[in-house]
C-alpha cells in the first residue's frame, strides 16, 4: 500500500507530461503547416487578429479624397496676447 499511491502519482505524472508534450507537439507541427501553406500559395501570413472593439458600432464612411499640400514654415512672430483671466460664472 506505500509503494501503491507514490507509484499511481507518478505514473499521473507521467501520462499527463506525455499528454501536454503530445498537445504542444501537435500545435508546432500545425503552425508549420499552416506556415508551409501560407508560403506556397504566396499569401503573406498574417497573424494579427482583427477584433472590433464594439461590433454593433456604426462603420465610418471611408474618408474623402486625399489632398496633398505644400508645407511651410511658421514664422516666429511677436508674443500672442495672454488670454484674460476671468472668475467663474456662479450658477
């Protein structure tokens, strides 16, 4: 009976370190497979995942024409005037 429960915990043991090394195994030769696929057929694997934040949102209408401007340099010019200080308006 002494021997008996230490030798069932290590078989446990055992069995689920076979099982866990067995899962990870399973997943590594499934992303390689996954990647190999991806790499022949010449799409670019992605592995960012678009989640939207809120699903019952609006969508946004795409935004308009693109316009390109000229940037320029902003001069520095005299002191702007301070902006004046009032007190709160009491409700």
């Amino acid at each position: 009976m002494k021997l008996f429960r230490p030798l069932i915990r290590l078989l446990a043991l055992i069995a689920g370190a076979l099982i866990g090394l067995g899962l990870f195994v399973i997943a590594v030769l499934a992303f390689l497979v996954f990647l190999l696929v991806r790499l022949l057929t010449g799409r670019k694997p992605d592995f960012q995942f678009r989640v939207n934040k809120n699903p019952w949102a609006a969508r946004k209408p795409p935004a308009g024409e693109v316009v390109d401007v000229e940037a320029r340099e902003v001069r520095d010019g005299p002191e702007p005037a301070p902006l004046p200080l009032r007190a709160p308006e009491q409700r």
